[in-house]
C-alpha cells in the first residue's frame, strides 16, 4: 500500500464504492474529478475497479461536460 500523504486506505476506497453504488441505486451517477496522483496511484494499487465510474479532470470540466450532455 502506497504511503504517500493524501493517499487513501483500502478502508476509504470500500466506502467510496459503497457510495457511489447507492447513488447509482438512486438512479444518479457519480463522476469523479480532481483524484490526486498519489490517490491515483493507491487506488491501482488497490486494484479498486471504478470501471462504471466516469472520471473528469477537474471539477470545472465535470460540471461542463454535464451541462453539455443535458444541453445546458
């Protein structure tokens, strides 16, 4: 496991999922926008899969691409 500050646990990582599937029980989805290197590189360490997971750069481009998709 990655010991850089900033990084997440394997903890963190399950209740993020966790998240992110109750959202999606809700019929919302969740993207995810400004991960840091560091938790980058913990979560494919990891191996947490965020396949179904839409991921943007910054949180300025998430909202963009959102409001561009509900033609906004």
């Amino acid at each position: 496991m990655s010991t850089c500050a900033g990084a997440i646990d394997t903890s963190t990582a399950d209740h993020f999922l966790k998240l992110v599937h109750a959202v999606a029980l809700l019929g919302a989805r969740c993207i995810l926008s400004g991960v840091q290197p560091a938790v980058a590189a913990t979560l494919v360490d990891l191996g947490v899969a965020l396949g179904g997971i839409h991921t943007s750069q910054t949180l300025r481009h998430a909202i963009r691409e959102r409001e561009a998709l509900l033609g906004a």
